[in-house]
C-alpha cells in the first residue's frame, strides 16, 4: 500500500514538472520552452533582465511599506520565484 501512494505521488510530481531555460524562464520569445529550445548566454541575460523588471515593478506597485536595499533584493528573488500574482495574494 505505501509503494503504491510513492508512486502515484511520484508520477503526479512528474506531471507537474515544467521545462525551464537557463535560469528558470518558461517561455522564450514568446513561446513555451520545450527539450529541443535553444537559448543563447545574450538571450537568457534579456530573459532574466525583463523578469527581475517584472517583479521590480510589482513589488513598487503592491508593497506601500518601506524597504531597505536588502529587503526589495530579498523580495525581488522571492517574486521572481513564486511570480508577481503570488506576490499580489501574498500576505507579505
């Protein structure tokens, strides 16, 4: 009986598994990563460039509390993992 729960938990952990580029991107020129994409060094600083961006603006548009230099770093990190629509449910 334990096996079998190990491996329906292991094959829906498979299921939610995402291909990711480079440092984490999903998508690349708008469309979505897969085995075969190619992304070049020039490429993925742009990715990461204009993701950092994204969470940089949402954390100025949602969080009215003052932040030090660390804490927005600590936040941008956070946002960039979890996505700006986790910060903006987030309790922070």
């Amino acid at each position: 009986m334990a096996l079998k729960k190990t491996v329906s938990s292991i094959a829906t952990s498979v299921q939610r598994a995402c291909i990711t580029i480079r440092w984490g991107s999903t998508y690349i020129d708008g469309a979505p990563v897969d085995v075969q994409t190619i992304c070049t060094p020039k490429q993925a600083e742009g990715l990461l460039r204009t993701e950092i961006g994204r969470a940089e603006k949402a954390i100025e548009k949602l969080i009215t509390a003052e932040l030090t230099d660390n804490m927005f770093a600590a936040l941008c990190s956070w946002t960039y993992n979890l996505g700006t629509g986790a910060l903006q449910r987030s309790s922070l």
